[in-house]
C-alpha cells in the first residue's frame, strides 16, 4: 500500500483539526482559545480546497476568519483584566464533560450512519453556482436560508447579552 501526496496532504490538515480543536477547549486563556479555533478553521478551509470544493472554502475564510476577528475584540473587550484565581479541577467535571462529549460523539456517529445527506454530485467537479445559490436561498428541503435566519438571530441574542453583561460590571 503507497501512501500519495493527497492522503499525506489529507492527514496534515486532520491532524492540525484535532489537535487544534482539543487545544482550543483544553487551554485556560481565551485568547489563545481563539487563536487555535482560527488554525481550525484554516485547516479546515483547506480540506474543502482540498476536495476542490473552492466556493465553500472561500467562504469559510472569509466568514470565519472574520468571526474570529470578532471575537477577538470580544474577548479582549469582555473579560477582566484582573487576575482572580480559577477554580480548582474537580474530577467530577471531568467525567461529566467526559461522559457528555462520549454522548455526543456517539449521536454523531449515529446520525452519519443512519442518515442520507441529500442529493449527490458527481466528484472531481464544481457545481454550477446556480445550484449552490438556489441551495442557499430556498426554503424547501436541503436549502438553507431558515436554518441560516435562525442562526443569525440566535448569534445576534448572543452579542447583546455579551454586551448587557459587561455593562453590568
């Protein structure tokens, strides 16, 4: 069995999700969170270059990159510059965050097993950008713009409760 240059290409990227994503939950300082979520999300805007998949990948830089920058500014705007001491780790945590996470992953495996992903398209192509602007400006089934609404708005409650809770203070 020969390993190519695609599948080496393949599992640099993998490999930079996982240990970026687990960095980015596991390190105490947000700034640095946020910096392993944008290495994340790069690396996950070259596996969809990767799979010639160039308009989604282009909007996951843009989007995200952007978002990251966002929550840049958030992070430094929102959180206290004094240096209070965090709670000791509880075993208990753990394992529940343990359990949760092993709960999830296992509703995920589950739902991918279990679920059709909608039409398919012939690889090794891009789609006509009609298909990919009718897929997400419809309303009916696989379109996206109410799932994209309802995210947008839900994001929205997010930044001005951010934002009600650093008046508080």
């Amino acid at each position: 069995m020969q390993i190519t240059i695609h599948e080496i290409v393949f599992f640099i990227l993998a490999a930079v999700i996982i240990g970026c994503s687990v960095l980015a939950v596991t390190t105490r300082r947000i700034l640095r969170s946020a910096t392993y979520l944008l290495f994340v999300l790069f690396a996950t805007a070259g596996i969809y270059f990767y799979l010639s998949y160039s308009f989604l990948g282009a909007v996951q830089l843009t989007v995200y990159a952007g978002g990251i920058i966002v929550l840049y500014v958030f992070s430094i705007l929102l959180t206290s510059a004094d240096n209070r001491r965090v709670e000791k780790f509880l075993l208990g945590r753990f394992f529940a965050g343990l359990v949760a996470a092993l709960a999830g992953a296992a509703i995920c495996v589950y739902l991918t097993v279990t679920h059709s992903f909608g039409p398919t398209y012939p690889l090794g192509g891009e789609l006509p950008m009609s298909i990919i602007g009718e897929a997400l400006m419809g309303t009916g089934k696989y379109q996206y713009l109410l799932p994209f609404e309802v995210i947008s708005i839900l994001l929205l409650a997010c930044i001005v409760g951010g934002i009600l809770i650093a008046r508080k203070r």
